[in-house]
C-alpha cells in the first residue's frame, strides 16, 4: 500500500506504519474492502475529531502527522491509529452489506433530518463496533466505558441528549465485548435516565437482524425522538 506524504516521516517511522499496515491487511474478514483502499495520506493538519487518531476519506487512510509522532515511544497511541483503521474500514464493509440504509443516512444527514440520522448512526456503530472493539485494547475499552459512566449526565440540557444518541451505539457494542469485566455494566449505570435509555437500545438492537430495512429500526426511532428535533 503506498503511503503519500512519506517523507514527513523518518525512517523509523514509516517501519513502524509499513508494519501496522502490514498487520491490518492480514485480517481476512475485511479483505475485499483493503482492496478499495487507494493508500494512506499524511496530513499536516488535523481535521479529524480529538478522540480519533485515523480516519478514511475519498479512498485514503488518513493520518495527521501529529498523531504519528510519538508511535514509537508510545505503543498506545499506534494501537488508536490501528483500531481507528480498522473500525473505519468495517464501515466499508457495513456498507456494502446495507446499502439503502447507507443510502437514507446520507439524505437524511443532508436534509437535516436529525431523527432519521441518528438512528442510523446508532445502528451502524453498535454494528461495526461489534467488529472493530476486537481490535481495541481493554485499556482503551474500559476508559471509553468510565467515562460515559462519569460524565456529568443532565437531561435537562441539549448536550446530553445529542451526547445520548450519539453515544448509544458505541456504548452498547463496547459494554457487549467479551473482556470487558463488569458484565452488568449498563444495568449498573449511574445515572438513571442514560440506564433507561441504554438498556431499551440494547434490547432493541439485540433483536433485529443485519437487514438493509430502515423499518426494523422504528423502536429506536421512537427513543431517539424523545431527545432529538429536527427543528
Ligand atoms: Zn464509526
């Protein structure tokens, strides 16, 4: 796979990226979809949310330079990166396999209808997490976990219930992986209305099949109506 922007790189580093690479390309599950992928862009800047470390953009892996630069002393941050390409390249798989639900995302996204694009987004990502957590280190599972569990829950506020939404996804799919140590880890969440909310999802989610039908996620639209407007 070729990498653009290699020479932001010192030698060692782009080892240590060629080896990552070489790691991910073994996994047969998302072979046909490493087959789309056109190589890996550097970037100077970092367009990409705090939390993330790589993403996939018009074909290309995207790294920004910042996250590269201390892979080498720190293994923690390579296997973001690692996770991160992996998670994203699950997404491609998703796709394929749904492609209309793909497909309503993106009109509905575009047309602002925030009810429509948020229960897809809960769907798609407890899918692909259910995949890519794999990939993640427990660490990495069980901080993601403490601090939905911590934060500063108030329905009363906007930003807990688009927080709600966006999270219920990567929640459930997290809390479901086979390391994580508190089995009851949803039913044991502090604040009650996220406990609620999370377990009708899960139970939901549970329940439905990998099926390109937008109408089999109706439960979860009704749910997600409750905090969310398109207004
Ligand atoms: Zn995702």
């Amino acid at each position: 796979m070729q990498i653009i922007n290699d020479n932001l790189l010192d030698k060692e580093r782009k080892e240590k990226l060629k080896e990552l690479i070489e790691e991910i390309i073994q996994i047969k599950d998302i072979e046909e979809c490493i087959q789309d992928i056109k190589g890996i862009k550097i970037i100077e800047e970092n367009i990409l949310h705090k939390d993330i470390s790589a993403s996939i953009k018009d074909g290309y892996i995207i790294i920004p330079i910042n996250k590269i630069g201390n892979i080498i002393e720190n293994s923690e941050e390579i296997d973001l990166i690692k996770s991160n390409i992996i998670h994203e390249i699950y997404h491609m798989k998703l796709k394929r396999i749904l492609p209309k639900i793909h497909k309503k995302h993106k009109e509905a996204y575009n047309n602002e209808d925030f009810i429509t694009s948020f229960t897809i987004v809960i769907y798609i990502e407890y899918l692909t997490h259910l995949e890519s957590s794999k990939y993640e280190t427990e660490k990495m599972i069980d901080q993601y976990l403490k601090s939905i569990n911590d934060y500063n829950w108030d329905f009363s506020d906007d930003t807990s219930k688009i927080y709600l939404v966006k999270h219920a996804g990567y929640i459930i799919a997290r809390a479901e992986d086979e390391r994580v140590k508190n089995k009851n880890y949803i039913l044991n969440l502090k604040n009650e209305i996220l406990r609620k909310e999370i377990k009708k999802i899960q139970d939901i989610l549970d329940n439905i099949k990998i099926e390109d039908n937008y109408n089999q996620l109706l439960p979860i639209e009704n749910i997600v109506r409750k905090y969310i407007t398109n207004e």
